[in-house]
C-alpha cells in the first residue's frame, strides 16, 4: 500500500515522524515522504528531520513562501503531477497549513483516498487561515482521526458521516515521549545562562499578532516588562524577525535586558527549554497541547482556540495584551492548579491510526 505522507511546515513534522516510523515497520505499507517546501530554512524545516529521525523527503515541490493563493495553488498543481506518476493508495494530510488543504484538494479530484490527522479542530474563527483549511480538508477527507472528543462532536455537527470518525489521540505526544531521553540530556537553559525554573519562553508568530504594528509593539512593550521580573527566551519565528526589523522595533528587542531573543530552535533544544520552563507565553497551536502534557502553565494570546480541551483540561489560559501581564504575575505566585492529560495523549497515537488504516483496507478488500 503506497502511502503519501504530507509534510509542509515545522509543526507538520512532529506529527508524520511517529507515524511515518511505525508504518515503515508495516511489510504491507509504503510510506514515503512528500515535502511541498512550505517552509524551507534550515531551522524550521532540515533540522526537524534530523531530529525526529526522518531520511530525506522522498518528493520535494520546492513551493517556497507566497500569498495564500499562489502557495495553495502552487502545492495542488506541483502535487497532482506527482499524484498522477505515482498514484498513492493513499495520502495522509497533518494539521491545518496551507499546504494540508492543498494536498487535499489535488488528491481527491483524482479520486484518491485522503486521511486526516488531527481532523474536527475548531476555533470557530474564519479570519484564521488554518480555520478556513480544517473546515475544507475535513469535509473532503475519507477518513477523520481525532485527537479529542471535541473534534468528533465538531464533526458530527457539521454532517460528517460517523464512521469516517476515529479518535486516535494526539500524535504530537508520540514525537515528544520518542524524543524523551534526547530532549532531558540537553542542556540549552545552561548556554542561554537561565536557571532551570526561573525562565519563562515566549513564542508568537500569529498574523494577527505580529503582522500588525500597534500589537507588535504593545506584545513588546510586555514581554519587556515581564522580562524585568523572570528572564524570557523568544525564539523568534522568521515572520516575526521580518515584522519587527520592518517595523524598527529589531534593535530595541536586542537591547532589552531579560529578554533573550534566539533563532527558531530544532524541535529537541526548543523542547529542552520548555521541558525546563516556569511558564510559556504563544500563540502556537502545537504548545498549548505540550503545555498541557508536561503540567507547564501556558497563556495563549489569542481570543480563542482550537484545541479547547487544553483549557478545559489543561494548563492552558487564553490571554490578551490587556491582562497577559497580570496573569503571568499570578502564575509567579500561586502553585499551578491542578490539570490532567486528555485521553489517549499517551505516546501510542501512531499505533492506532496504523491499525484504522489496517481495520479500513480490510473492509474495503
Ligand atoms: C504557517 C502556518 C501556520 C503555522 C506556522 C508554523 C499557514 C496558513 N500557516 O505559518 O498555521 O502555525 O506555519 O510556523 O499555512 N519564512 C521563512 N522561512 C521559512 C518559512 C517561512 O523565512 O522556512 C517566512 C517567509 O517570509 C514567509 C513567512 O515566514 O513569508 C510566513 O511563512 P508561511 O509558511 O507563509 O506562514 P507561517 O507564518 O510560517
């Protein structure tokens, strides 16, 4: 069974690594790896499969950085000849980039099988473009794996059949309980002079928060202020680097004391400083379901979120540039409350879509 695994941008990779490992232990499975090149640097795209153990992509498509038209229809056209010369049993799209619905689009006007991991997420927000992708890969998709409740409940509103719908869990844990030993023996909190504990880590790559001026400049003027109480790590994400040098607010970031602004990190040193962390601030989508399974308390600065279940579950609190200050003051001085991991968040995701895939070729057959 030739199977397409799509890969495009960073957090895509954490979630075909445990799936593309377990299906190359299959001897009735083919898996290989089709990178559209979504994301490209070395650090948001080379570096993660090196990590997660991952060989070169099996297809490249070179697509690159553009509007999301042109990315979108760059990725269906470069990927239909590819779907046409190898026509795959079967394609399986991650997350929610533009790449995913793309994929999605080309393979099922070819009427090829699609599959969708971490399908029926929803923020109830179409001014995200990943909203507008979850709604259109999952209504194309023949199969839907679920990492929550929510998802299927999601599912089932919008008309999706019941059978197409598998809760599988939240393969992003497999990645991290893979890489468990590796990310514990590092030590990047020690290069960067940060005292295990004593450190808070900042994320943001959100359009809505850093392609605009005003909250650019108000999320800055925060951090710094938080900076002079607990010392932050911010990776900084290429489009935030080009917002703040565009905007002039580079140099200032620099010279900030506390606040200590890196290259994006390879998926085992970025997880070395989280495992080490007193707190997150993002607006990631991937982190606040980390957060949540490491008990790290995480404030999302966003109006809402896809993946509810970290709030009500977890550890995760939604935020603004208004009250993100005094609700990390309060993390500073309250123990974290109480949390739990959500169901099948336990490292053995990749094992039952391996078996959905098998249970579905049986029935078909
Ligand atoms: C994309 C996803 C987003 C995901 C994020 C993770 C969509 C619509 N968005 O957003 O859901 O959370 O990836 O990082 O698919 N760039 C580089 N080097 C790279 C990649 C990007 O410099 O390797 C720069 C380019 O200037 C590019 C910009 O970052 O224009 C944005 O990249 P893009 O992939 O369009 O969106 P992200 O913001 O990364």
């Amino acid at each position: 069974m030739l199977i397409h695994l799509i890969a495009a941008a960073r957090p895509n990779f954490m979630k075909i690594a445990p799936l593309y490992h377990a299906l190359k232990k299959e001897d009735w499975a083919q898996p290989k790896i089709v990178h559209t090149g979504q994301h490209y640097d070395v650090n948001m795209s080379d570096a993660f499969f090196v990590d997660l153990g991952l060989s070169e992509p099996d297809l490249h498509l070179g697509v690159n950085s553009n509007t999301h038209a042109e990315q979108t229809g760059r990725v269906m056209i470069a990927y239909e000849k590819a779907l046409i010369e190898e026509r795959p049993d079967l394609v399986i799209v991650v997350g929610d980039v533009n790449s995913t619905v793309a994929a999605t689009l080309a393979a099922v006007k070819l009427g090829i099988k699609v599959a969708h991991l971490e399908a029926g997420l929803r923020s109830f927000d179409r001014t995200m473009p990943e909203e507008i992708n979850r709604l259109v890969t999952d209504t194309l998709a023949d199969l839907l794996w679920t990492p929550s409740a929510d998802g299927d409940e999601n599912l089932v509103r919008e008309g999706i059949p019941r059978h197409k719908i598998i809760r599988v869990g939240n393969i992003m844990i497999d990645s991290l309980e893979m890489l468990r030993k590796d990310i514990e023996k590092q030590k990047v909190f020690k290069e960067l002079n940060v005292i295990p504990g004593e450190y808070g880590v900042a994320t943001f790559h959100r359009p809505a928060n850093v392609d605009n001026q005003t909250v650019l400049k108000e999320l800055c003027g925060i951090l710094a202020r938080i900076a002079k109480k607990i010392p932050l790590i911010f990776p900084v994400h290429p489009r935030t680097k080009k917002n703040l040098e565009n905007f002039e607010m580079w140099e200032m970031l620099t010279d900030l004391q506390g606040v200590i602004l890196v290259d994006p990190l390879s998926y085992i040193r970025f997880m070395n400083l989280v495992f080490n962390c007193h707190f997150v601030l993002t607006d990631s989508g991937g982190i606040q379901e980390e957060t949540t399974y490491l008990k790290i308390p995480c404030l999302t600065m966003r109006p809402n979120t896809e993946r509810p279940i970290t709030i009500e579950q977890g550890t995760n609190r939604l935020c603004t540039v208004d009250n993100m200050e005094i609700l990390t003051e309060k993390i500073l001085s309250e123990n974290t409350p109480k949390s739990s991991i959500p169901e099948f968040w336990d490292g053995h995701t990749a094992q039952r879509v391996v078996e959905s895939i098998k249970n579905v070729t049986a029935q078909v057959s």
